[in-house]
C-alpha cells in the first residue's frame, strides 16, 4: 500500500519536523559562530528558533518517554503530539539500551536552550 494517504501524510509531517528543526539548528550554528549578520538573521530570528527547537525537543522528549520509558498515564498519553511519534520511534531504535541516558542528554539540551545558554560544540553533535 504505498500510496495510502497516512503513509504519505506520516511522512510528510516527519520531513516537516525535520526542517523546522534544520533551519533552528543552523541559525544557532551561525549564531555560535557570530555569522548572523552575513546571513540577515535577527537577534529576533534567534530566539524565535531557540524557542522553536526547545518546544520540538520537548514534545519529543514526552512522546519518547511515553513509548520507551515511563509509559505515562492514560491521560498524558492523550496530550501527546503524535506527529513526533516517528522520530521518536528512530530515536528508540538507533540503540535501545542506553535510551534514558540519551533522553537525560536531549532534556539538559532543552533546558540550556529555555535558559538561553551557550551553546557548545558537543550540543550540536547531540542535535545532529
């Protein structure tokens, strides 16, 4: 069934998410390397993409935990963003074992980004 509609809307909204998130990361990759300006990207562009990455990481991070770790209540399940379901799924797969460790990485990855801190080397490597 390669042309059933969900395929092709899952796969759709996934490159979708996928983008936004590129375009987030590179602005901060420039933003890191003080290449705003060559580039016409605002202090205002910058945070707007800060906020942006911080909110995918976020639902990312609760629909991985709702499927690999806690599980959730039956009522956070039902706040979920299902779109988010795909990558989390990657994410999971790309090695199980240590699934909560890499989880603690993307939630300290938010967290400096909702607290508007530096972002270093290693951070971009996490979110590449």
């Amino acid at each position: 069934m390669p042309n059933f509609p969900y395929n092709s809307f899952k796969h759709q909204q996934e490159k979708q998410l996928l983008q936004t998130m590129s375009e987030a990361i590179f602005a901060l990759k420039l933003n890191a390397q003080d290449k705003t300006h060559e580039n016409d990207i605002t202090v205002e562009d910058i945070k707007q993409k800060r906020v942006s990455l911080a909110d995918t990481l976020n639902k990312l991070i609760k629909t991985i935990q709702a499927i690999a770790l806690e599980g959730e209540t039956q009522e956070n399940i039902l706040e979920l963003d299902f779109s988010y379901a795909g990558i989390a799924s990657n994410f999971i797969k790309l090695n199980p074992k240590d699934v909560h460790d890499r989880v603690d990485e993307l939630i300290r990855l938010k967290s400096k980004l909702d607290d508007e801190g530096e972002l270093l080397p290693r951070d971009f490597q996490l979110l590449d």
